[in-house]
C-alpha cells in the first residue's frame, strides 16, 4: 500500500470519527433541553392543574385539592418580615399555608422547624402533613382543611368530597 492510500484512509476514519462525536455532543444537548422542558426537577410529577411537583406525596395533595374545588398556588416564594418561606400550597381565597412534611434527616428537620416559626411569628395559619397521615390521607387532610375553612360559602353550602383511601376515586352518596 502507498502512503498516499493510508493518509487518505486515516483522514476519512478521522473525518467519520469527528462527525460521530459532533452529532452524539448534539444528540445529548437535545435531550437535555427536552429534558428540562418537560420537568423542572429531576424527579417531577405532572398534576392533573398542570402544576409540577417533587413528590408522589405531593402529587396526591395537590390533586387533592384540585378535585375538591380549592384554588391553589404551589410552591410561590413569600417574603415576611420574618424571613423568606416557599410554601408547598397557598390557599388565596381562605389565606392558609399547607406544608407537606415528606423527608426526614437534621437539616430537613431544622428548616422545618424555622418554617414552622415564620408562619407562627407571621401568624399564618398552617395544616402541616406528615407521612403517617398517607395511611387516608383524604379524610385527614380534609378534616384539617375543614376545621380551617369556613364551610359555608357565600350562603352556598362547600360540601367536601369523599375518597376512597385506597384508590383516590370520590365516592358516592352510599359511602358518605
């Protein structure tokens, strides 16, 4: 073989090697713009509302109180004279904070605590849920949010919903 052959031969090995690598650098950039579109946390849930959660915990709540009617904002900074809290859901209409506490460990415990402090300070009204009330967490949460809510509504009655604890469907009239 000439050296002429084996330099040409070098340069369209190196030539196809090179395309290869720009379109994988291509192929990974597309992804990750994809990626990012669909979700903004690397594990994210889509909402029935559309909103976009971190957990399954979180799923359930806020589909929670998408199908019983109540307007909800998730995750909206809010700054106090106390400090600045991002609350998991803002109830405007009835001006109630839900955190829902999902993790565990020294530093989840002691941001907690802090938030927990700004909404006293502030002299927000705050339904904390905990892990252990998953166990029916629509009756749970429900009672919380009816000791909270006024339940009559611009003289119309606000009838709370019934799941079934096991699959989340609302029940019927035989069940309430």
């Amino acid at each position: 073989m000439s050296q002429g052959f084996i330099f040409l031969l070098s340069v369209v090995i190196l030539s196809v090697l090179i395309i290869f690598l720009i379109y994988r650098i291509i192929r990974k950039k597309a992804y990750k713009e994809r990626a990012k579109e669909e979700s903004t946390y690397p594990n994210s849930f889509k909402c029935i509302d559309g909103h976009v959660v971190r957990s399954k915990g979180e799923l359930i709540i806020d589909n929670y109180l998408y199908l019983i009617g109540l307007n909800h904002v998730y995750e909206k900074k809010l700054k106090t004279a106390f400090g600045t809290i991002k609350p998991d859901w803002y109830l405007p209409e009835y001006n109630i904070f839900i955190e829902y506490w999902g993790f565990s460990g020294k530093r989840y415990e002691q941001r907690k605590k802090e938030k927990l402090n700004i909404y006293k300070k502030a002299k927000f009204r705050v339904i904390s849920v905990e892990n252990f009330m998953f166990n029916d967490i629509y009756t749970n949460l429900g009672r919380k949010l009816g000791k909270l809510i006024c339940m009559k509504k611009n003289n119309l009655s606000f009838k709370m919903k019934k799941f079934c604890p096991s699959c989340g469907l609302v029940l019927d009239e035989r069940f309430l």
